[in-house]
C-alpha cells in the first residue's frame, strides 16, 4: 500500500520542480525576466487590481506551462531515449502549448500597457 505525502513533503516536492526548471531550462528563465518586466511594468504604470490579477494569472499559466514541458520532456526521454516520431510529436506540443500560453499573455500585456506607454510619447 501506498502511503500519502505529508502536505509539508507534496509542497517540498513542487518546490523542488521548480527550483529543477528554473536551474535547467532556459525558456523558464527567459520567463522569469518577462515576469519581472511585467511586474515593474506594473509598478510603474500603477496598474488597478484587476489588471494585478490578469497579470499575475498569465505569469502562472506560462510558468506552470513551461513545468508541465519540462515534465514532458523528462517522462518522455525516460521512456523513448532513442528518437521516435510519436516521441517527437509529444515534446512538440508540448512545447506549443507553452507557445500558445506565451503569445496569449503578450497580447494580455499590449492591452494592458501599450495605452499607457503610447501616452508617455503623446504628452
């Protein structure tokens, strides 16, 4: 029989992933420093509370995203070391996915501070 985590273990463990991501994949950093311009972005421009909120949403879905590629990744060389199309097309989408997220939360960003950018330059 299985014995559950602890919960102080399970959050142990999430930390540990990202930690993992943040040491070995360059796209989770590159993220990183997107997050951080947003945030100063927002600081700046002294964005409301629900823009706070859609910012902080499309910085999780795209750092939770790139977790879930690189879990991808490392189950997917675990069980096909060796190259195989199904294989490929798996990290493929995978690494889509992250695309789709990233794309999506640049737009999310243009809606919220282009307007005020464009106003800095129109004064």
């Amino acid at each position: 029989m299985i014995m559950a985590q602890s919960l102080a273990s399970s959050f142990k463990c999430a930390a540990a992933g990202i930690v993992h991501a943040c040491k070995t994949q360059r796209n989770f950093k590159i993220e990183l420093g997107f997050a951080g311009a947003a945030i100063v972005l927002g600081v700046v421009f002294a964005i409301d509370a629900a823009k706070w909120a859609t910012i902080a949403v499309c910085i999780g879905a795209v750092l939770a995203g790139e977790c879930v590629n690189t879990a991808m990744e490392s189950v997917v060389e675990l069980v096909s070391p060796e190259y195989h199309e199904l294989a490929k097309h798996a990290k493929d989408c995978a690494a889509g996915a992250v695309l789709v997220m990233s794309l999506a939360s640049l737009a999310v960003a243009a809606f919220i501070f282009l307007p005020s950018m464009i106003g800095l330059f129109m004064r």
